[in-house]
C-alpha cells in the first residue's frame, strides 16, 4: 500500500495532496486500503453515503 507524499511535493508543477481519509479496520479489506483526498471525499460522500468514524 502506498503512503501519502509529503505536502510539499510537487509532480508536473502541481503540489500533491497529502491529507485525506482511509478505510478503517471494519472495512473487508482491512485499515487503510483505500484513501481518498477531501476534495474527491466530499464529491462523493453523499452518492457512496461515505461517512467519516469518530477519530
């Protein structure tokens, strides 16, 4: 599994985002599997009813 970069990475002139949300251990392929930056969890928390686990 790939981590996030770091923030002040950039990749073809634009800064790579390095915050945003995981899969949690109840998820059937385990904590961490899949990560989504907020901009792309916000487009599609209300299509995927996505919810974000106390932290």
């Amino acid at each position: 599994m790939a981590r996030p970069a770091e923030p002040s990475t950039e990749a073809g002139g634009e800064t790579v985002l390095a915050e945003g949300y995981t899969t949690t251990a109840e998820h059937p392929k385990g904590a961490d599997y899949y990560w989504i930056c907020e901009p792309c969890f916000n487009d599609f928390k209300d299509r995927f009813e996505w919810d974000v686990a106390p932290g």
